[in-house]
C-alpha cells in the first residue's frame, strides 16, 4: 500500500514538471521570438526637413507617405514589427540641416529615404549607407552617374523633366491668362541655386517674360507667405508660378488663398494645390514616386546595391483645373484647356 501511493505520488510530481516545462516553452518562445524579431528589425531613416515628422509614417494625412507604408507592407515590411521607422521632420530640423544629416548618418541606419534638396548632403558625408531619395536631376548634382546605373550608394526618383516641363507650365498659363506679360515666382530660397531652378529661369527668359520673385526660407510663417505674395502682387506680376517643394506642398492651403486673395492666377506642380483650392497644376502623380521608392527601399533591404538600382525618371503629367477659384478670380477657362484637364474641379 505504501509502495502504490510513493508511486502515485511520484507519478504526480513528474505530472506537474512536465506541464511546467510545457508551460513555460510555450510562455519563452514568443519572448524568444520578439527578441529575434527585434534583433532582426531594419531601420529607415527618413527625413523630410519642411514636413512634420508626424506626417512621415504609416497612418499620415498626406497619402503620399501612406502610399509609401503601404507599398512596404505590402513587400512585407511592418512598421513596429521587421521595420523601425525613424523620422525626421521639421520639428527636428529648426537651424541646420546639415547638423541634422550628420546625426542621421552616425545613427547608421540601414537606408536614408530624403525628401528634395538635401541628398547631396548625406552623399558627401557618407559613401557606404544606401541612400534613396526624390530629387532633381541627379547627375548634374553628382548623385549618380547615369539613371540607369547610378554607382555608388544612391538611387531614387527624379522629378527633373528639363526646362520642357516649365515651359509646358509656362504654355499652360499663357492659355489660361493670355494679357500675361511678366510672371511670379514663389520658391525656396535653397533651391533658387539648384539647377531646377535654373532650368525655369532660362524658360521663362526664352519664353519673354520678365520674373518677379520671391524667395521663401524654410519654416516660413503665414505672415511670411502673405509678404511674399504681396512682393511679386507689388512686382506687377499677372501670373505666377509656385516652384515644387515638400514646403509648398504642405502650405497649398494657405498659398492658394493668399494668391486667390491678391487676384494672382497661378499654376502649382501638385494636384493637391488644386484641391486645397489653387487655380491649375500640370503634375506629376506623387503617390506613384512614393510607391516607387519603397520598391527601391525593399530592394536594397533584401540585399541588393543602391547603385545597380535604376534612377526613375517622371515621364507622366497631369493637368488639374478647379473652375470655381477661375470663376472667382474672373477668369474664363478655355474650352481646349478644360478639354485637356485629368481632373476638373468644379
């Protein structure tokens, strides 16, 4: 009798040790995983010095950057899971972006995705870390060698067309505002020197138009924006052209309202200009650039040379037209023009 209850008890404290090692597998294994997980997580750096850094995730207003996180998870990159997005805006980017780039560079991510002007900066201060980036014409700034194979550590998207899309701008105002005789230019005063801008100055000169311009910096108040716009109204412009940045796109809004305000017909380079209420915008479809740069993003992810990577360059425009701030700046849109037009705004 004895014997039979050492057994069942025997039996019994074997029971409860072998439910303990199962219990407790099945409590390490996921912290295990998590653990390899977050070993395993890559991270992007991103940094967009006008925008603000809460726009630069997956779950942004601007569709644009929701397009780019989706792409990406549809690649099978999670932000918070294989992915760590970390994002610079421009909260972060008060004084000097260049301090800013350095910061980013000694962080030592896997890829910097850069917004606009600032990819020579990271090609100067780093040759190794894979750079990505929406740019202008990347051969004339050193970024590559050739947009079918750029070398080195970058690739992207470039939205340069040539002094052909300014003068396609240009042509497209003058239909719209035919009295024109000397154009408005808003722009960043850091990218007046870029040969984007460049190529819109001598269109503008071939095309026998005079410029009155206005430079604006980067974090510029609505005040700011007011001045500028009464600077080229004071000017004697008829008509205006709005440069592209990440800056402009995130004031359209109030830029439009402040040209509508001043009587100024103008054309954007965003379709979203016209939406938040701009006259016309001849575009490029931006959420198709942000879907191509995740593809890149995931190709060097999984191993691939930035520099064997093709640069993109923006062959499709759009033309968008919104009637009602035509009518309410006096203006009478061409049937041709409307005929024209991707999208009309009535």
């Amino acid at each position: 009798m004895c014997q039979t209850i050492i057994c069942l008890y025997a039996g019994a404290a074997m029971r409860r040790r072998a439910f303990l090692t199962v219990m407790c597998g099945a409590v390490a294994w996921p912290l295990a995983a998590a653990a390899q997980q977050s070993t395993n997580r890559k991270r992007l750096a991103i940094f967009s010095p006008a925008e603000p850094s809460s726009d630069l995730h997956e779950h942004s207003k601007t569709k644009a950057w929701r397009a780019l996180f989706a792409e990406l998870r549809r690649l099978g990159w999670i932000e918070g899971q294989n992915l760590k997005v970390e994002s610079y805006g421009r909260e972060q980017n008060t004084s000097d972006p260049e301090a800013m780039a350095t910061e980013i560079v000694r962080s030592n991510p896997d890829v910097i995705f850069v917004v606009a002007l600032y990819a020579v900066v990271f090609k100067k201060l780093t040759s190794r870390i894979p750079i990505v980036g929406i740019t202008g014409d990347p051969i004339m700034q050193g970024l590559a060698e050739s947009l079918a194979h750029p070398g080195g550590n970058f690739t992207g998207v470039t939205v340069d067309a040539g002094p052909s899309i300014y003068g396609k701008r240009i042509a497209l105002l003058r239909e719209m505002v035919p009295t024109m005789s000397k154009l408005g230019c808003l722009a960043l005063r850091s990218q007046w020197d870029q040969p984007n801008a460049g190529a819109f100055r001598t269109t503008a000169e071939s095309a026998g138009l005079p410029l009155a311009v206005s430079l604006l910096e980067i974090g510029t108040s609505e005040a700011g924006y007011r001045a500028a716009v009464e600077s080229i109204s004071r000017d004697g412009a008829d008509a205006v052209m709005v440069l592209e940045s990440p800056q402009v796109f995130q004031n359209s809004t109030l830029i439009a309202k402040l040209l509508g305000d001043a009587k100024l017909p103008a054309i954007f380079a965003f379709t979203e200009s016209v939406e938040a209420g701009g006259l016309m915008a001849y575009s490029f479809d931006l959420i198709e650039l942000f879907k191509r740069v995740a593809n890149n993003i995931d190709a060097i992810l999984r191993g691939a040379k930035p520099g064997d990577i093709p640069i993109y360059q923006v062959t499709k425009f759009e033309l968008s037209l919104n009637l009602k701030t035509a009518k309410q700046l006096g203006l009478s849109v061409p049937p041709t023009l409307v005929a024209l037009a991707d999208k009309v705004i009535e």
